[in-house]
C-alpha cells in the first residue's frame, strides 16, 4: 500500500499516530471501567473527563454540554428521536433534501410514527436559503435539523441564520457536522445552535466512537437505557481509549486548522488547474463556499463508477459521492434536489483531499484521471 495515494477522506481519515500512541495506553494498560470506585479505575475516569473538556473548547462548548456515542450515525438519531419525543405529534420537524442518510431515514422513521416532516429544497449549489426556511416554518414547527456541510458536494451551509430563523419560531435546531468537525472553525455559542453531531474518524479519530453536543436547557430523551453514564442520558460503558483518541486528534487538528486549511486548499487549486491544462470537460459541484479540499467533480458523457475503478486500479482511491451510497448504483439524492442533469450526474466523483495528501499525490490523480477521461 506503500504507492496506494488515499483521496477518500471524507469518508474516513488516517488516524493520528499521537492519538493512536495515547489510545493504546488505555486499551493495553489503563483499561478499567470508569465507574468503578477503584484504584484501576480512576486514571480511565480522569480521562474520560479531561477529554469532554477538550472537545468542549474546540467547539466553544460547556464540558457539561458533551456527550459521547459510537459516531455521527448515533449522534443523528438521537438528536432526533430525542428531541422529538418530547414533541406532540400534531407539531412538525423540518429538515432538507441534501442531509446524511442518517437524518434523513430517522425522520422518515419518525413519520412512520405519525410525525409531519418537511424538507427544504437546496439551490443548484446545494444551499439552504434562509428564504426557503422561512417559506417552510411556522409556529407549529418544533425542530429543524440542516447540515453544516453537505458530505457530497462540500457545500457550507448558512447555519447561523437558518438557526436565528428557527429560535425566532421556538424551535430547536440541529445541525449534522460530521464533515465539518476538524475542518472548519465551529463556535456553538456564535452559531446559536442547540444540539451538533460529529464523529471521530473524520477528524482522524478511531471509528465507533462520536459526541453529540446539546445546549444546556434542551430538553432531550435518553438514547440508551441502561446505566447511568452520560448524565442518565446514554447508557453503556464509555469507549475510554477512543474517547481519549478522539479528543487528542480533534485538538491536534484545531491547533493546525489555518495551516491544514490553506494547505488543502492549496491542493485543491493545484488539481483543478491540472485538470484545465489537461483540456478536461468538468462540472464543478457546490458552490464557491465549501470544505477544503471536498471536490465534487461531474464529467458529462463518462460513469463515474466506470472512474472509480479505473482509478482504483491505478492505485488511487476515490469515491462516486458519500461512502454509505456507494453500493446502490443509482444517482445520489444530493445530485437530484440540486437538479444536475442525470446524464451529468452519473458522471460524478468525489475527491476529498486531507492534510496527509501530497502534491505529487495530486500529479498521480490528475495524470490518472487524463488518461482515464482523454481517449488517447
């Protein structure tokens, strides 16, 4: 795997050799229960808490306002399903077409459950509008969930306004930052948010492992029952060693965030502009405004699973669009409610560069994709 170039990242990332170090300590060493009132016990406990600490900071949180889960899949279900059982049934939740399977089939669980359920349309850049928000909500509107940043196209959506929208009519607001966390700077108190999502392997975390940010005062269901970790709320033993990886990886990358932005974006320029020289018929999705280094790509008249493998088999892995979609074979969600053409559509890759990827990297996939794309 030694010449194998990743560009996969957003579905998952490298793990951060420093987190890892620390994770193994407590997998192989420090590894009791933390509820436990021994001896054995207490360093896992300590770290557990310095932990919650740590994420909190990052994203401008209360220690007090964190809570650990298996990863962003979880921490969309039960932002909300536990909000929403809260909620009287004759209420509505709002929520878009471009959001993570994750939101979207928990709400559709939801109606399932004779709860109503709306969903905004993006503009052709993948934006929800605070228009199209206001044109949706009421005051029978009780929870609005929008992405931070869309997983397919990178599209940074306009949250804090949507947010000031959703609290002007009373209602909660969530937002799915799974692709975000790590990447982009996040203040929770400057956004208004009341509840966020996030999961530890996209910021080079170990996967499982997740948190779910909620707002001091939100009234929220427990997930889990059982024991009583997580403030009564999510029962089950902590993931001690990938709670403590996640916390160092998510510091050590907030710590570098401006280099590793302008350093990926750096990449970014230098892939597209190859591609130009090469003569290459591309569509750029997601607007001017999305994640460093997440470049949606669609190439009319090609497949762009046919793209995949052909780049798989040069060594290079990319992606046709979110990893969790990538065995049904049919155009993604995202693309249709921005209304890309279906031929164009099914010419799409995902390219998603990280701060581990190098310029010769960027050589490789463009080379690949030329003698791919460019009959020779």
């Amino acid at each position: 795997m030694k010449h194998y170039v990743y560009a996969d990242n957003a579905a998952t990332t490298e793990i951060d050799i420093g987190a890892f170090d620390i994770m193994k300590s407590f997998l192989l060493n420090n590894y009791g229960n933390p509820s436990q009132p021994y001896l054995l016990s207490r360093t896992p406990k300590k770290a557990v808490k310095e932990a919650r600490q740590c994420i909190a900071e990052c994203i401008g949180a209360n220690s007090d306002e964190i809570f650990f889960t298996s990863g962003g899949t979880e921490s969309d279900n039960w932002a909300i399903k536990g909000t929403a059982f809260f909620m009287d049934k004759n209420k509505n939740i709002i929520t878009s077409e471009i959001e993570h399977h994750a939101i979207l089939n928990s709400c559709l669980s939801l109606e399932k459950m004779g709860y109503s359920v709306l969903y905004l349309q993006p503009d052709k850049n993948g934006v929800i509008t605070p228009k199209e928000l206001e044109s949706k909500i009421t005051n029978q509107t009780k929870f609005v969930s929008v992405m931070l940043a869309n997983n397919e196209i990178g599209t940074i959506q306009p949250i804090k306004e949507l947010c000031e929208i959703a609290h002007k009519h009373n209602a909660l607001f969530h937002t799915d930052a799974v692709q975000a966390v790590g990447h982009i700077n996040i203040d929770v108190k400057d956004l208004g948010i009341d509840l966020l999502s996030s999961s530890a392997h996209k910021f080079n975390g170990a996967k499982g492992t997740g948190f779910l940010y909620i707002k001091n005062g939100t009234e929220m269901h427990s997930f889990i029952d059982g024991g009583s970790q997580e403030s009564d709320l999510r029962a089950g033993t902590e993931n001690v060693a990938g709670i403590v990886c996640m916390a160092t990886a998510l510091k050590n990358n907030i710590l570098q965030l401006d280099k590793n932005q302008k350093y990926v974006k750096k990449l970014e320029t230098k892939l597209l502009s190859l591609l130009e020289k090469d003569g290459l018929n591309y569509i750029r999705n997601g607007g001017e405004n999305t994640l460093p280094g997440l470049i949606s790509l669609s190439f009319p008249g090609f497949d762009g699973e046919a793209i995949l493998h052909c780049m798989d088999l040069m060594g290079i892995a990319i992606s046709t669009g979110s990893a969790c979609d990538s065995k049904r074979k049919k155009v993604s969600h995202v693309l249709k409610a921005i209304n890309l053409d279906e031929k164009v559509a099914k010419g799409t890759i995902r390219i998603s560069l990280g701060k581990n990827n190098t310029e010769e990297h960027i050589e490789r996939i463009a080379n690949s994709l030329a003698k791919i794309l460019i009959k020779q």
